[in-house]
C-alpha cells in the first residue's frame, strides 16, 4: 500500500492534526482585551426605538402651545365674559395658524389669513344685512309679535324668534360664500389654509344670522367673532416668533446639508452595485437556483418569474435606486422652501443670490447621479436581450447560443467592471471628500480638525503639505485628482479593445476576425458593450445628454 505523502514528515503530519490550540488562546486573549460594552439603559433603548430628537421634541412643543395658551386664558371672568360660546374658535385658530412654520412662510400665511378674515367680515355684515331685511318684510315688527329671546352667541346680541325668509337668504349667501372659497383654493393651493378660515368664518356667521332681528345685534356678534379669530392669529404670533424661532433660511441650508450627505450615500451605493457586477454569476441566472431548476428534480420545480432573476431585482441596485430617490426628494424639498428663504430678512454670510447659485449648482451635479441609476436598467435589458437572466437551457433553445458563449460574454463584463473598481473606488474618494470640503466650507457642520486644533494648539508644521477638506487649496488638489481619473478610464477601454482583438495604437483589429467578416449580431452586441463602457466612464457633465441617446439602443 503507498504510504501517503504526509507521513514522510512526522511533524509535518502532527501539524496537520493538531488542533489550532495557538490560535484559539490568542483568540481568547484578543477576546480578553476588548472592552466590554455596556448595555443601554431602558430609556435610551426606548428613546432609539421611538426614532424621536430634539428637533422633534421642540416641534411638539410649539405646536401644542399656542392652544394650550388659548384654553388656559378662560379660567379669566373677564375673558370668557367677553367671547362667551365664540372663544373654542380662539384655540382653533391657534391651531390652524400653524406656528411651527418657518418665519417667511408663516407670515405670508398669516397675512392672507387677515386678508381673508377682513374680506369674511364684509360678507358676513352683507348677509346680516339682507336676512334683517327678509325678516322684517317677512314678519310683525317685534313690538307687536313675539318677543325676541335671550342667550344669544355673544353679549349684545340677543336672537328673535324663527323666520323662515331670513333662514332662505342665509343659506344663499353660505352657499355662494363655500362655492367661491373652494373655487380658488382649487386655482391656488397657497390659499388652502386662508380659505379653510374663511369657510369657518362664514359657517359660524351663517348659522346665527338668521336669528338677528336688527343690524346692531348682527354687528356686535361679528365684532365678537373678527376679535376672536385675530386673538387665536395674536397667541399663533407671538409663539411663532418667541418660541424656538425658526427661520426659512435655516430649513434650506439644513435641507442642503442632508442632500449632500445623500449625495455621498448615492455614491457609495453606486460604487457598492459597480463591484457587485464584478461577479460574472452577477449577471445570469442564480447558480443556487441554476442546479434547483434542472430538469429531473421533482422536488424543487423551476421558477417561470422573470422579474425574481432581473439585475433590477438585486440587493446593490434597489439600494441605488433608492439613494438617488432620496437625492431627489431632498432637492425638491429645497426648491420649494428656496423663496421663502431669499423673502425674509434676515443676517448671515449668504445672500438671495447666494442661495439661488447654490441650487443651481445642486441641481447640476444632481443630473449625473440621477443618470447612474439608469444603469441598472441597462444592464438588466441588456441581460434580457442575451437571456442571461432566464435558464440556460430556456436561453439555448430562444437563442440558439451555447452556454460557453453565454459565460465567456459574462466573463468579458466582470473582467470590464473589475478594471473600473480601483478608478471608481479612488474617485469616489475623492468624491467624498469634496463633499465634505462644501459642508465645511458653507459652514453647514463644524470642520472637526480645526476644533481639535483650537482646543490643543498643536504645531502648524505637524501635518505638513496635507492638504484636508477645509483648507483653503483643496478645491485644487480635487481638480487634480479628477484628471487623473480621466487619464485612468483609458485602461478600461483598452482592455475592451484586448478582448475584441484591437489595437488602439494601430488604430486597426489584428485579425480578421473582428473585421467586416464579423456576424451582425456580435457587432450590435459589441457595440452595446462599448456605448455602456463609455457612458459608465464619461465625464459628469456629457453623461446626462448621452443617456437620451444610450437608452434606444439598449
């Protein structure tokens, strides 16, 4: 019998059987010098699970206050003598009046609202006007019919018995006010809540109409009701502006710092789905399910679902979808506060015009994020089209193509992406980077290095030529590095020319294979391969013009 190799070496063999005791008590003493953590307490766990900040908490607070205010100040006699049964409308324009708005926001609000209140007040008195009319050519005067009632809706204004013209013209007259209201908060959206207010206006003012018999009770009880939607605005004011102030120039600028923070996510989650494709079982039919699906297995039946197997379906290219939809929303949410923000007046470092060219500049590197998710889409309609994403033998008998033909196409794309990981994943860097020099530069977070500096006054010299975000010519040295970037993205085409047997420097194939004898077929296919090749690593500013034209061919 021949002896096997490993028993030649006595040691050798005892290594091979001995158990790892080394590395287990170098395991246990590396275990040993970690520190312990010590677990949260059952407030910070309930206070993370709640997903509740300050922020969040000062909100609450302004927006509870100001009807808090409104109900405390009956426990006044001579506050709840003066609006009697009108004074909840006192805590429901408190409410309404929203005085967690930002500043500039808040007081265009507020001043329609007025407007708006003012205008309700000369339609409320017309409509009094025209049921004490209907009453009286309707009805006895009071001295010889029945006498009129007391407990009216505010002190002044005592109520007449029922009349049923002047019951009529009220109705009209709410009628025409809540048709007119509705049809231009339907023409401009801004007006929603001024018009909201208006209805309640003349809901509240029609209802008790019909029960005044002169113009005097009708003035004094819309007098109660005008003062008491003004005391709700006066309370929604002053804790607008006293209580955690909040400015529109504040919003923007925290709303940039979170689309430049979700600018860097989108980078690192198109870099993330970049390397996923540098897999070749990426971009085909999952070789978990591949051995599932062949034929003579009973028990595990081969799945018809297209969209289970599409490069649009995986893990890297949902989260890059999903991180430029964030990148999105967050500009959106920008343009709209934007002109409030250059409205109000207000004492900082940035201008309207300022703010304007910030956006501006926001929404151009947008554009090129938003493009790179369209990758995905590429990529899964180009997997379609060569059958990569179905069964290999459904993809043999729809094309007529090999399996090797099929792996060897895969292989080429992973060999492509691994080309672009190293550039990518140093531009992304730099990417990054420059990303924090805008914030720290804007000032919208504290630059962490010059506050450590600061507090320990270390040697100037101690960093020497490195140059961080922050600094002054660092704008510079991120010029730099990009054209770098460029220089590199030759690489990735000449290694797609290797494959395709070109020679970039003869400007020709080096064989007659890849000439004019080529099959249209591999040519559309290597065609695609090139435009994809080159949108991918085109720069920023053409990206975006290129994919209009990408996506037809693909």
């Amino acid at each position: 019998m021949p002896v096997p190799a490993s028993s030649g070496d006595p040691s050798q063999s005892s290594s091979l059987h001995r158990p790892p005791m080394d590395d287990t008590l170098d395991n246990r003493g590396q275990e040993e010098k970690q520190p312990v953590q010590k677990k949260a307490s059952l407030l910070t766990r309930l206070w993370q699970k709640s997903g509740l900040n300050i922020g969040m908490l000062a909100t609450m607070f302004k927006g509870a206050l100001a009807p808090t205010i409104a109900i405390a100040l009956y426990q006044s006699t001579s506050f709840a003598d003066h609006y009697s049964t009108l004074g909840y409308l006192v805590a429901v324009m408190s409410i309404l009046s929203f005085g967690i708005m930002p500043r500039a926001k808040f007081v265009q609000t507020m001043l329609f609202n007025i407007i708006g209140i003012c205008i309700g007040f000369c339609i409320t008195l017309l409509s009094i006007f025209c049921s004490v009319q209907a009453r009286a050519h309707t009805s006895p005067p009071l001295s010889t019919g029945p006498k009129s009632s007391s407990g009216g809706p505010s002190p002044g204004a005592s109520v007449a018995p029922y009349n049923s013209s002047a019951s009529a013209v009220c109705a009209v007259w709410l009628f025409f006010n809540i048709y007119i209201s509705n049809t231009l908060r339907a023409s401009r959206p801004q007006l929603q809540f001024p018009v909201i207010m208006y209805s309640i206006f003349a809901n509240v003012a029609s209802t008790y109409a019909p029960q005044f018999a002169t113009m005097a009770q009708g003035i004094t009880f819309s007098r109660r009701l005008i003062e008491a939607f003004l005391t709700g605005f006066a309370i929604a004011i002053g804790v607008s502006f006293l209580v955690f102030p909040l400015t529109s120039r504040t919003v923007v600028l925290k709303t940039m710092t979170g689309y430049i923070k979700a600018l860097s996510g989108a980078l690192k989650a198109q870099s993330n789905y970049l390397q996923s494709l540098e897999d070749r079982n990426a971009f085909g039919y999952p070789p978990q399910l591949e051995d599932q699906a062949r034929p003579g297995k009973e028990e595990s039946p081969r799945p018809h679902d297209p969209e289970a197997f599409s490069l649009e379906s995986t893990p890297e290219a949902k989260a890059l979808k999903a991180a430029v939809a964030i990148v999105a929303e967050m500009y959106g949410k920008i343009s709209g506060d934007l002109a409030f923000a250059k409205r109000e007046t207000a004492y900082g470092k940035l201008d309207a015009s300022d703010l304007s060219d910030l956006v501006k500049l926001m929404r151009q590197v947008m554009l090129p994020i938003i493009g790179m998710s369209s990758v995905a889409d590429i990529f899964s309609r180009v997997a379609k089209r060569q059958g990569w994403c179905t069964h290999a033998d459904d993809a043999s008998e729809r094309l007529g193509r090999p399996d090797e033909v099929k792996n060897m196409e895969k292989e080429q794309w992973s060999e492509i992406m691994r080309t672009l990981h190293h550039p990518f994943e140093v531009l992304t860097g730099w990417m990054n980077q420059g990303l924090q020099h805008v914030l720290f530069t804007l000032e919208l977070e504290k630059n962490p290095t010059k506050q450590t500096n600061n507090a320990h006054s270390p040697d100037l010299e101690a960093n020497g030529d490195a140059i961080e975000p922050g600094d002054k010519h660092f704008a510079d040295v991120l010029s730099t590095k990009i054209d770098q970037f460029y220089e590199q993205r030759k690489v990735t085409l000449d290694t797609w020319c290797r494959q395709k047997g070109m020679d970039l420097q003869h400007q020709g194939p080096q064989h007659s294979g890849s000439g004019s004898g080529m099959a249209i077929t591999d040519h559309q296919r290597h065609q695609r391969q090139l435009y994809l090749i080159l949108y991918v690593s085109l720069p920023s500013k053409t990206k975006n013009y290129t994919r209009i034209l990408l996506l037809p061919v693909f």
